[in-house]
C-alpha cells in the first residue's frame, strides 16, 4: 500500500506553516520548497508494502490491516512486520470493493450484489449468506457494536438497514442526531447480596426486583493464590478483581445460566429468577458453592425497572411521552436540556406462566423468523403483553399486520407501532425488509349496541339482571379476554344472536329472550340497523350505551 499525500494545503498565519515538519526538504531556498510538502510534526515515515494492487482496505478490533490485491489474494499485516502474509481470498472478498471487519468476521456483498457474505476473520472459512434481493448492495461499513450497515438499492429508492451477526436485518427509520437509546431502568451498584454458611443450593434475594434480563453482575469473595488469580484474569482480565474501594479481597464474577444442575463442581453458576430477584447456587456436584463468609457475594451492578403499583401487565416505562423532558440525575458537560426523541415502547412485564404456555408451541415453530402470516401474528402477539389481537394480510410484496391493543384505546399508537414494525422486520425475509414493505395498522372501529327483549319471573328483579346482561356483554366484546375462545373478540367477527343467548345462559332469574336486534352506532351518535358485512379488519365494539332492554314478566304473557 502507498500513502497518497493531499495537494492543498492552506495555512492561517506564517507561524503555522513553520510548525510543521518536512520530509526530504530544504527550508532555505525558495527553489527547494517548490514541491515540498509538510507532515504531521514527529511522525514516523509510513510502512510500505509490496501489492500488486490494494483495494477494501480495513481494519480489525486488534489493529490488523487486511485488503485485497489484484491477484486474488488477500494480505494482512500488523503494525512492524517486514512483509504481509498473503492468503487465497474467498471470491466475493476476492473481487470485494468494500471489505468490512467486525469483532470475528469479514463481510463483503457478494457476486451482483445480491447478497452479503460472512466470513470467519481466523480461517475464513464461509459462516453465512444473507440475501439482499431484490435490493442491491451499494455500500456497507461496521455500525461499531458487531454489525454492519449497509445501504441498499431497489429500483430508484435507497434504504438502510442494519445486519447483525446472525444474519437478521432491520430496517433504519431516522436519524437523530446528537442522540443515544435509552432505556427507563434504574441501575443499582454495590449491593450486598449475603453470606455463605456453605449449604449447598444456597438461596438469596436481590433487594429490589425485578431484574433486567442480563444484567446482573454478581462476585463472590474467594480467598485465591497469585496463581488462581492469573488464570483467571488469563481468561478475561475483568473476571477477577482485586482490592476494590472499601471491598477488600479478590472478586471473582460468577456466570448466570439457566440451571446450577447443569454444571460440573468446579464452576462459578447460578441461576437468577429475574421477577422475583431470586438467585440460587449449585450444591457443590452440580455447580460450586461460596465460600465460607459474612457478605461475601456482592451485586456489583444490575439494572430493574419499576412494575405496575396494581401488580397488572401495564409497564409504567412505556408512559414516556414524546418530547418529554427527562431530568439528569448526573450532570453532562454541554448538555443543558435531554428530551426524549419519540413515545417510549417496547417495554413488557415479566411473562406469566400462562403467557409462556400460550406462546411456547409458536416460538419453537418459528424460532424468531416470520416465514408465514400466522408466524407474524404470533411474534406480535408476544412481542408485547399490550398487544391483545394481532392479525396478518398477505399482498404482493408486502405484510400488513392489524394489531389490537389493550386498554381503554384499542388503537396501536405511533411508538408501539414502530417497535411491532420493528420486530416484525427483524424477522422477516431479507424480501421484506424494504421500507413500507411490513406496516402495522389499528383496526377499523366499529360500534354496536344490542337491543334486547327479555322475559323475567317478576320485575322486581330487573334490575339486577339487567346489570348482569350488560356485565355479560361487556365480557363477551371484550377484545383481550371475550369471544367463544376467551382470547378477545376476534377481528373481522360480526355478532350473532346464537352469541348473544350464550352469554346469557347462565344468568339467575333470566327466563328467556324473546328478541335481538343490532343496531350500528354512527361517528354522529345517531343509529342503524347493523350492516353484517364485516370487513377483516374491522373491531366490533360496544357503544357507550351498550344495550337497551325491555322486559316481559310471565303473569304478564300468560
């Protein structure tokens, strides 16, 4: 490689051009500075090497040059060596015009475009190909956390879209500058967890559930030699600390994993109940125990969120208005005003046990990869306890999901919206990763009241079952927990007598019905007779005045 030295130089005052250092130049003469130019001062002259060609020059994580020459081979180089060593290059890298390298892999757009390709940054052996069509790869560079982002071409239109490691891409909304994600998380440091008597299958609890997943870094005290401590510290030089301000002693992190009983005798595991802040160690066959000590294991750090005061699903984190202005707990030099940029979303409480029943059987069909419309609607639905119904359309090219949410607004607003789009690209096909080619709209409202003719033993209890009735309707038009299922009103269902006398059944001191009728509730408040041509995507629901009845005793039939 050769280094290309800019032509122009421009300086603000004479004093600035003498600053500067000059290679292979005499300062004296007017006629010896023709030409000269200056460099960076004290700097060393650049490495050179030998290529037949060098293109898609990048950079490792440990500072290793690699790029392409013209002869199918790929160079590598660190700072001092005498010469690169020199490998066949795979053939998409080989002919590569950009050459990115993340923490463990090179990436290069395949033949056409069409494609990218991962390999291994040791051997380069080939870990993946990730399709691209019909968009076509323009460029792509590192995001700086192990992904790539890579600008796309379809047709006369250009998106972004970020790919990680394993292949998943997701479509970039916006850009926000002068910006970072946030997450509504309160972090906790230095708390002391307990002690160990040496029991085994030792039981502690975290002061302040619930835990957000993985970020839980929890030590123990353990008395090791210098030579326990250097094999440690060999293996990740973070998991041991020694001497910490007003923790004296070694500091060995311990592995959080799904089960102690998993392990051998000799690992540092526990496993972590996230909800209740629970964390259990082995017994000493299946997973070490702590040492004997007073408060020797320590939660250096971990981070929780607050859950609902009611002990309901709501997740108060996801309450951040747009353009909400947020108080720094720690002032940030330069930084006078922090606002959030957008509605927070996302947020989910702790899965119940029968959430993980419901969704179990779905999860191991799809493994996070949307292939089918029912594999949209399921990954929506468990994308967020909000989401109470969720419905896929297949058209050309495109997916639209119809998503209804809980609460007093059924209607999905633009934040919840974005996240479900969100994770419902990140699952689907390279094919439908182009912007609008996955939506998520709200339903079609419409409101219904019932108009009931109800036959009673005496009318002095018509009252009450007049409230039941109207209880009773309310449950069964309940879009999260009504219909014959119990999963919520379905979307694209219209209402039916046969519906209505089986929420009935069952209620005391109701003789029979004598008639139904439906009637449609207008944007203007005035009525009609219900339309029965529902659409897919239309939500029936009760009107405020959800029922009107009339009723009949027996003495009076009779």
């Amino acid at each position: 490689m050769t280094l290309q030295s800019s032509h122009i130089y421009r300086f603000a005052t004479a004093s600035q051009w003498d600053q500067c250092l000059f290679r292979g130049a005499d300062r004296t003469t007017s006629a010896a500075r023709t030409g000269m130019r200056p460099t960076a001062p004290f700097a060393d002259e650049p490495t050179r090497f030998a290529s037949s060609g060098a293109w898609a020059p990048t950079v490792t994580a440990v500072g290793e040059f690699i790029w392409r020459d013209g002869a199918g081979k790929l160079l590598r180089a660190f700072v001092g060596d005498d010469a690169p060593a020199a490998v066949t290059a795979p053939h998409a890298v080989a002919r590569a015009t950009r050459i990115v390298a993340t923490r463990d892999a090179l990436w290069a757009a395949g033949p056409g475009g069409s494609t990218l390709e991962c390999f291994d940054l040791d051997n380069l052996t080939r870990r993946l190909v990730v399709e691209t069509a019909p968009g076509k790869v323009v460029d792509l560079a590192a995001d700086g956390s192990d992904a790539l982002l890579v600008l796309l071409q379809r047709d006369d239109d250009f998106d972004c879209v970020r790919v990680d490691g394993r292949g998943s891409i997701t479509a970039i909304g916006g850009a926000y500058l002068n910006s970072v994600w946030a997450t509504a998380a309160e972090t906790l440091t230095r708390e002391p967890v307990g002690s160990s008597d040496g029991r085994p299958n030792l039981t502690l609890t975290l002061a302040r559930p619930p835990v957000l997943a993985g970020t839980l870094e929890l030590r123990v005290r353990e008395p090791l030699d210098d030579e326990e401590r250097t094999a440690l510290q060999n293996q990740d030089p973070d998991s041991a600390l020694s001497d910490v301000q007003d923790l004296p002693g070694d500091w060995v992190r311990w592995r959080q994993v799904p089960d102690p009983a998993d392990y051998g005798p000799t690992e540092r595991v526990y496993a972590l109940d996230e909800t209740t802040g629970q964390i259990q160690f082995g017994d000493g066959l299946h997973g070490m125990i702590p040492p004997i000590g007073r408060d020797v294991i320590v939660a250096f750090t971990y981070k929780r969120t607050e859950p609902a005061p009611d002990g309901s699903d709501h997740v108060p984190a996801n309450d951040v208005e747009a353009r909400a202005t947020l108080s720094l707990v720690t002032p940030v030099q330069g930084v006078e005003t922090a606002y959030s940029a957008d509605h927070a979303a996302g947020g989910a409480p702790a899965e119940s046990g029968d959430r993980v029943l419901r969704f179990a059987t779905a999860s191991l069909r799809h493994h996070d990869r949307a292939l089918t419309a029912q594999d949209f609607e399921d990954i929506a639905l468990a994308s967020s306890s909000d989401v109470a119904q969720a419905r896929c359309f297949v058209g050309a090219g495109k997916i639209r999901v119809v998503v209804v949410m809980r609460g007093a607004e059924p209607r999905p607003g633009a934040a919840a919206r974005r996240e479900l789009v969100r994770a419902l690209t990140g699952a689907a096909p390279v094919a439908l990763t182009k912007r609008g080619a996955v939506t998520v709209d709200p339903p079609q409202i419409r409101l219904l009241r019932v108009d009931l003719a109800l036959e009673v033993s005496s009318l002095d209890d018509a009252g009450g079952v007049a409230d039941a009735v109207k209880a009773a309707l309310a449950q069964l038009f309940d879009r999260a927990t009504g219909g014959a299922s119990g999963n919520g009103w379905p979307l694209g269902a219209g209402p039916g007598e046969d519906d209505i006398a089986l929420a009935l059944i069952d209620i005391p001191k109701l003789q029979s019905i004598e008639s139904v009728a439906f009637y449609e509730i207008l944007a203007d408040g005035s009525d009609r007779p219900w339309n029965s041509n529902v659409k897919p995507d239309d939500l029936v629901m009760l009107a405020k005045d959800p029922a009107r009845i009339v009723f009949a005793t027996l003495e009076a039939v009779a």
